[in-house]
C-alpha cells in the first residue's frame, strides 16, 4: 500500500468539483456536529465559490483546502475574518480523513502560513464543549482557551493562539 501524502493548497477556482464532492458526501457526518449548511449552499456552490475567491483575492480571508493524490478533498482549513492581524481558523474534515493526524499536522501548516505568507500575530478559533475531537486539535496546535460562549445554542469555548 502506497503511503499518500495530502498536501495542503490555497483554494483556487479549479479546486470548486472536488470541494463540492467533499461538503456532498460529508453533509450528514458534519450535520451531527456543525449546523448544516443548507440546501441553498448545494444549489449555489458555484455562485458562492467565486464569492470566496474574491474575498480572498482582497484579503478578507485565507481559504485552504488538504488535497489527496488523487486530487480528492481531504479537509478545508480557514482564515476568515482578517484583520488588525488575526482571523479565525476554522476547519473540516472528511469522515474517512479522520483519526489519522491530518487534522492536527494541516492545521498546524496554516498557522505557520499565517505567521510566514499572510503576516498574522494571532488567532481565534470556537469550538464547541462536546466536540472533543476539535478540542484535542486546537490543544495540540497551540491554542488556549480563553472563555466560554455560547454556539449555536450550545455550551462551546473561545480559544487564542499568538503566532
């Protein structure tokens, strides 16, 4: 068995069939702990797509996707919301990507990008209480927590991490 290694890219426009697949076959996995997106996010992928790029091309965010070799979407890790030197990460992975680290190593790829490519001093991130598995990859990436907030109607934590 060949040991593949997912590399992590800036989102591009040529990236959008991959990315579409990814949000399709992971809906119901990330539905169980992130509010759904809705169908109009499907309809109009597209659309919104192009929307992102624009925004990032301005600087208002960082959009990353982990690309398998097979050119498939892994996961999506994200600087949004820029500014005064931090943004806040935010990221997914697929179901069959989970438990093997790549959460872990691509998000710690990002901060190293925002402190190297994108000039950022710090970052933010939300999670909430019950998503262990979120929790472990923020702790293991350097974050700290800094409070408690309510997400979506449930108990979450605010996390910080200087760069």
């Amino acid at each position: 068995m060949s040991h593949s290694h997912p590399r992590l890219q800036r989102l591009r426009d040529d990236h959008a069939p991959a990315l579409l697949a990814f949000e399709r076959e992971n809906r119901a996995y990330f539905a169980a702990s992130v509010p759904d997106r809705g169908d109009l996010y499907f309809t109009r992928f597209d659309e919104r797509h192009a929307d992102l790029l624009a925004e990032q091309a301005a600087g208002l965010h960082h959009f990353h996707v982990l690309v398998s070799d097979a050119g498939a979407v892994l996961g999506r890790v994200n600087l949004v919301d820029v500014a005064d030197g931090s943004a806040e990460l935010g990221y997914r992975m697929a179901e069959r990507a989970a438990g093997r680290g790549l959460a872990t190593s691509a998000v710690g790829e990002v901060c190293a990008l925002a402190a190297a490519e994108y000039g950022l001093a710090s970052l933010r991130a939300v999670t909430t209480l019950d998503n262990a598995g979120s929790r472990a990859v923020l702790a293991r990436t350097g974050f700290t927590p800094a409070g408690e907030i309510e997400l979506d109607g449930r108990p979450g934590l605010r996390f910080v991490r200087a760069l």
